[in-house]
C-alpha cells in the first residue's frame, strides 16, 4: 500500500493493490517462492503507471506522469539515489503546496505567507497589511484549515514516507 501511495491517491492506492492480489492469486502456482515479493512491487508500480498514463489521456496530466516515472526511476537506482529521491519528494511536495496555496483567497494568501515564509508575526502583519491582529489571526487559521484539508492525501501518504 505504501509503494501505491507514492504514486496515487490512497483511494486509487486500495483498489490497485486489490487488483495486484487478485493476479497474485490467479498465478501463485506458476510465481517463484522467492520472487512473489518483487512480483507484487513490480505490479503495484506498473499498475500505478498504467493509471497515471490514463489519467494523462483522459486529464492531460502528462506532467504528473513524468514525475511519476522520474520518481519509479529514481526509487529502482536503489538506496545510492536516495539524496535524489528526497530532491524529488521534496520539488514534488512544494510544487503542490504552492498550487495549494494559490488557491487560497489573496488576504489570506498574503497573511499566511508573511506569517509562515517570511516569519513575520501577527502584529508585523497586522501593520504591513493595514488590518487588525485579530484578522490576521483568522486568515492564518482559515489558510491553514484549507491547505491541511487541501493537501490530505499527500499529506497521509507522507507519513508513510517518513517511517
């Protein structure tokens, strides 16, 4: 399940690793004892693949394809490509932080902005942004809300990469 959360929502995530078990269970007796391991993480990672380049078809998102084969080729260089890997995760996880962010309202954008990227505190903004404390305290609140419940997936998917 972890390895199809790297790659997928975790809902798409249960149904391809439900999927890799049925072919697992339809070919058990033709499979080597040894290789059944590296027979489910291969297929979990096809079948990630084969669903990323339909939604490419069906969404156009061909860049989400292409980081996803990026990531799948740095994960199969094995634990030498690890720092790589982390540069990947990690222009990943800001990329939709940042999409995540901008769809927040501006006010709020901008006070969560100063608050968490330039470490201003309540007041600074307060005055920078001609409103009260108060109103700043909500925007951060409000953006964060947002962006916790925006970012879920990735986020649940994280704390498997963490471990």
């Amino acid at each position: 399940m972890s390895v199809a959360c790297r790659f997928v929502p975790e809902h798409i995530a249960e149904d391809i690793v439900q999927s890799v078990f049925v072919m697992y269970w339809e070919q058990k007796s033709a499979l080597i004892p040894n290789a059944i391991h590296s027979f489910l993480y291969k297929c979990t990672q096809n079948n990630c693949l084969n669903y990323l380049k339909h939604q490419a078809v069906v969404l156009g998102h061909e860049e989400e394809v292409r980081l996803a084969e990026e990531r799948m080729a740095f994960q199969l260089a094995g634990s030498d490509a690890n720092e790589l890997w982390n540069e990947v995760v990690e222009r990943d996880i800001r990329k939709l932080l940042k999409a995540s962010i901008s769809k927040l309202p501006p006010k709020c954008r901008q006070a969560f902005e100063l608050s968490y990227f330039k470490e201003m505190t309540y007041k600074e903004i307060a005055e920078a942004m001609h409103i009260s404390s108060r109103t700043v305290e909500e925007h951060v609140q409000k953006a964060t809300k947002f962006l916790r419940e925006d970012l879920k997936e990735v986020l649940f998917c994280l704390l498997f990469l963490l471990r």
